[in-house]
C-alpha cells in the first residue's frame, strides 16, 4: 500500500528570522589602542552564524586558510525553541483580507496612481513559538569586549522590534528582539595553538516566532454588470447608491434592468426584455 505524501511547503521562516536577528548586530566597530603614529584606529566587527566549535575554528582560519585569525568578532546560534503556549489564540481561525497591487508596465516598472491586480488572500491562525538565541563576542582583549558590550547593552531595554517581512498580508511580520538582561564571561583556550585565551562573553536573546501555513490566494475581478428584476429594482438600487430617476411610462414591457459600469465607475441602466 502507498503512502500518502502530504502537501509540501517552505517558507524559510527560520532563516528569515536568523538573518533579521544577526542584522541588528552589523554594522559595530571597536576602537584600537594608539598606533605608531599616534592615531587610534576603527576595526569593523562582522557577525556569523555558529556555534563554539565552528566559531573558534573560523577565527584560528581567519574565515579560510590563507589568512591570519581576526578578532574582534560575534556570533549568533540558536539554543531552544518551544511552543508559547500563553501566546495561542483561536487555533482554527482564519480571516480573509482584499488587497490591491501596484499596477507595473511589461519591464517590470511601477506605474503612477493606477491599480493593479486585485486579490483576496485567506489567511490562517499561525502557531507561536518562543526562540532563544545567543548572541557571543569573541575578543582577544577585555577593552574590546566592553566595548561591545557598551553598544550593544546600552540599544536593549530590553526590547527591539523586528520586521521579517514586508508583504501586506503577512500578519506576523512584526516581532521583539528580547534582550534577557543577563552577560554570562568565560575564557577560551583553543587546544593545540599559540594564540592568547579568548575572550567570550554571551548575551541570550529570544524572539517570538508565528509560524504560519500558507495562504490562499483568489485573483479577484470586478464586477461590470449587474442583472436585476424589475420587481426587485427598488431595493437593489438604492442598496448600492444610484440615484437615477426611470420613467416608466415611457418604456415597454420589461422584465429586467442590467446596470453597467463605466471607464469612470458610473453606473448607467440598460434595459431588455
């Protein structure tokens, strides 16, 4: 007997968020001590996503063999992940939501005050889940260290707000970037090699994560024409808005009024039996 496969989906939520999590830790630099001709100097501090071993390993390499270790520098792994259960809500709803894109030309270009396709999205309840991350400075001296520390503890109090998306029918684009308020300090001594212990201090961090199904999408169009009995004529025009007077002496024997749209939305009666 064959196995029924199930419905194969992936989104890379994971990884969107790690690399919205490592892009608040870009962009840092430490200062040197004095050089020989009397000037300070600035040293860009990158980010990579590893865990100990691989990051002790990437410094002793100097991110490939042919360079010497380069310190100072961060790393990001995450440590758990679990269901926050205080956060579920409604486990079965679902909503549906219109939108309407941008119109764009055949190269792509976006095109001035005209309105694209339409669509209707249906969108389902996502499942929340808690994150923890930690965040290490690896630096070859305690200046350095605090340094960083200084930046980066002085930004969380205790919070940031994280976009992991800019689609307009995504509803959990937003989250927090939470800082649990505590530095944990040890030394690294990598085995069998002459550099000097390493400086480690880790900063744990979590984010609320809602993992989400996909949606269902329905290309909308609009609607032109409306068939409408004479005997329900009344009620249906005034429902949506028109105020033409019909003067019925002056028509023959109808059964139905059909009610069009122009180029300008205006809606004109047409008649037939």
């Amino acid at each position: 007997m064959a196995l029924k496969r199930k419905p194969y989906f992936y989104d890379a939520q994971y990884k969107r968020m790690i690399l919205q999590v490592m892009s608040c830790f870009t962009g840092y630099m430490v200062r040197t001590g004095v050089q020989r001709d009397g000037k300070h100097r600035f040293m860009d501090v990158p980010i990579l996503y590893a865990d100990y071993q691989n990051t002790v390993g990437y410094i002793l390499q100097g991110g490939n063999e042919n360079t010497v270790a380069y310190l100072p520098i961060m790393s990001c792994q995450i440590t758990n992940s679990r269901q926050a259960n205080e956060l579920r809500q409604a486990p079965q709803h679902f909503e549906r939501i219109n939108i309407t894109e941008r119109a764009r030309d055949a190269e792509g270009n976006l095109l001035i005050n005209q309105p694209g396709k339409r669509k209707s999205i249906e969108r389902f309840q996502p499942v929340p889940y808690e994150v923890s991350f930690d965040i290490s400075v690896w630096a070859s001296n305690q200046d350095q260290q605090f340094q960083l520390l200084e930046q980066i503890q002085s930004v969380f109090n205790p919070d940031m707000d994280i976009a992991l998306s800019n689609s307009l029918a995504d509803w959990t684009f937003l989250t927090s970037l939470i800082y649990k308020g505590e530095t944990n300090f040890e030394k690294a001594i990598p085995a069998e090699t002459d550099i000097d212990p390493l400086n480690v201090a880790t900063l744990p961090f979590t984010v609320i994560l809602w993992l989400s199904v996909p949606a269902r999408v329905f290309e909308t169009k609009p609607i032109f024409k409306i068939k409408v009995p004479i005997l329900e004529l009344d009620e249906q025009t005034q429902s949506i808005g028109v105020r033409q007077t019909i003067e019925f002496d002056d028509l023959t024997e109808l059964d139905f009024f059909q009610l069009c749209a122009d180029e300008d939305d205006v809606l004109q009666f047409q008649s037939f039996n």
